[in-house]
C-alpha cells in the first residue's frame, strides 16, 4: 500500500505516511475518502500531521492535489482538526502547502517540518501549552 494512517497511542495525534509508491492521481480520492471516515468518526479534536516525505511530485500533481483537498468539503479545515501540520523534504511541496494559506485555497495555516519527529514534537509542545 502507498499509504497508511497511525493513530498515537494516548494522544490526539493522527500522522498520514505516504510512501514512493504514492500517487495524488491513483491514490488521493481513497485517502481522502479514508481521513474523512476517520475524522468524522473521532471523538476528541486531533492534529493531523501529513508525512510526505517519500513522495516525488511534478508541479500538475501539487496542482491537482491542491484542488482536490480544497474542492472536498475542504477536509483541512475538518471540524475535528485541531491543526494540519505537513513533513517533506520537497522545496516545491513546501511552497506549495505555505500556498494553502492563500484565501483561493481555504486560507489553512499549515506548519511544514522535514522530520517527522520534528513535527510530533511541535505538536506536543502545543499540547503541552494549551494543557497549562
């Protein structure tokens, strides 16, 4: 499978991995149709966490890919998202998803780390924060 979804144990933390494999065209629809499922099923808030570092993208799949989250209910703003955060090692995935803050696209601030435990880590110190 190009993807899959993990669920931290005892934390509102939800981290999406795709894989090289992974497609925008082949595999988003499903995905997206699975972290809809998983949202609208959950019974806290949670943060999202994207992992996309294993994947390679052209500029028409940052595009198409764009599109299809804003066009879909705008899944980024999902009632149970507490916040999005994505991790990539791609210059133009980064600068595309600092581009979803743009009101075309749902004005979504989206933090982008290149590590995963980077990314846990700004999580937890916002959990840590609003705990206190």
């Amino acid at each position: 499978m190009s993807y899959s979804i993990e669920t931290l144990p005892g934390e509102p933390i939800v981290i999406i991995h795709a894989n090289s494999e992974y497609s925008f065209a082949e595999d988003g629809e499903n995905l997206l149709r699975e972290i809809d499922t998983l949202l609208d099923n959950q019974k806290t808030l949670v943060y999202l966490i994207f992992d996309v570092v294993g994947i390679s993208v052209s500029l028409d799949e940052v595009i198409f890919g764009a599109n299809n989250i804003s066009r879909r209910r705008n899944l980024l703003k999902h009632p149970n998202i507490i916040k999005n955060v994505v991790v990539t090692n791609s210059s133009l995935l980064s600068f595309a998803i600092r581009g979803m803050n743009n009101p075309v696209f749902g004005s979504v601030d989206i933090r982008v780390f290149e590590q995963v435990d980077q990314a846990v880590a700004h999580v937890r110190e916002l959990l840590s924060a609003n705990n206190t």
